[in-house]
C-alpha cells in the first residue's frame, strides 16, 4: 500500500479512530501506564511516534508538565487536525506531519535532548519495526526510554474469543476493509511485526519492564537505555 493510499485510507476513519481510542474501555488506564513507563520528570522532552488523533498528548504533557515539551508525529492529515484540536490549550505540545521512521524533529526541539520516545499502535504498520526500534533508541541516547505499546493476539486461557474478536478487527482496520481472505492473514503479520519490534527494544534496554492490559491483548514495554 502506498503512503498516498494509506493517508487517504486513515484519514477517511479519522473520526471512528477517536471514538476508539477515548472510549475504548481500559484505554484511559492503558494511557496513564503507558506514560508513566516512559520515566518523565517535569521539564522533560518527549516524542510521541504515530500520535493518532492525540488522546496521548494530554496525559504526556501533565507528566513534563508546563516547563516540558511534547511532540507528536503522524503522517494523516486528517488524523492530526483532531490531534491539534485536542492540544490547542497547550502551548508546548507540538503536532508534527511526518514519518516516524524519519520523525522531523529538528526545528522543534532546537537543543533540547530527548528523553523518551513512545510508540502505540505504530510498529504493526511498519516495513522494518525492528530498525525503527533501533532508530528510536539511538535518538534518545543514554538514559533515554523507548516505550512501546501494541495489540496482539493474547496468550491467556480465555485468549481463542478474544483473538477471534481482535483478528476481526485487523482485518477491518487493514486496507482494502472489503477484501475476505488474504494469502498472508494480517493479525499473524502484525504479531510477527510486534514481536520483532518488543524483542529489538529488550536486546537495546538494560532495564525492561512488560505488562498485558485489555485481556491479554495489548503489551507495553518499556526500555530504559544506557
């Protein structure tokens, strides 16, 4: 899929997506924990990689607090209206339009170091979620963390109905959403993908914290970097 597609793609279900990611029921207790792994301190800078409709942004800046910087990037023009609109209070959460493989950070940041990268639901779409791993890390730096938190199928008791629950809704949350049978199931792809992405962090960390919310579904790790 081209990025042209998948722009037009996720912008058509902007609107869907913020229902989603609000009223999800956990999700604002997945979003406290998912900042809180991050390790920041008032004063800090983070970077939210493949910010979405900016549900994050909020719960980042009380963290940094008024004297930190936060910064989402995602490459969806609609997307990232309702992530400026969310943060319009804000005058040091920035809402960026680019790749989180190549995040444009520059002249946002000016001299600032960067404390923590967070990435949900991002790695899965990724050509090489390994290396973007790396990426993140290395634009962190020393002392820096990298979190990551992403949806797969669940390895619990109770997992078979959840996992047929959660591949529906790859499936539909995979262009094209009327294709039936793929050669290559999608949910099978994104675990592979996330898998990769969580190992590559665990290999980079010399500190690494796990946790499983939403039945099983959702991991977050979290990476403290040397």
């Amino acid at each position: 899929m081209s990025d042209e597609s998948a722009q037009e793609f996720y912008g058509r279900w902007a609107r869907l997506y913020d229902l989603i990611a609000r009223r999800t029921p956990g999700i604002a207790r997945l979003r406290r924990r998912a900042a809180a792994a991050c390790r920041l301190e008032p004063g800090d800078t983070v970077i939210e990689m493949g910010c979405g409709t900016g549900a994050n942004l909020p719960v980042l800046r009380e963290r940094v607090g008024p004297e930190g910087t936060v910064i989402g990037i995602d490459f969806t023009g609609p997307v990232l209206e309702r992530a400026r609109a969310a943060t319009a209070a804000y005058d040091n959460v920035h809402v960026v339009q680019g790749d989180a493989t190549q995040p444009p950070v520059g002249a946002a940041l000016e001299d600032d170091e960067i404390d923590a990268v967070l990435a949900t639901f991002v790695v899965g779409m990724l050509a090489d979620p390994a290396g973007a791993v790396d990426d993140w890390c290395d634009l962190v730096g020393p002392d820096g963390t990298v979190v990551l938190a992403n949806a797969a199928r669940s390895d619990a008791w109770y997992a078979p109905p959840v996992n047929a629950v959660f591949r529906a809704i790859v499936v539909l949350s995979t262009p094209p959403t009327t294709q039936l049978r793929y050669e290559n199931e999608p949910h099978i792809r994104l675990d592979e993908k996330i898998d990769a992405a969580h190992a590559r962090l665990r290999e980079r960390a010399v500190a690494v914290a796990d946790e499983s919310h939403v039945f099983g579904v959702v991991r977050v790790t979290g990476g403290a970097l040397e």
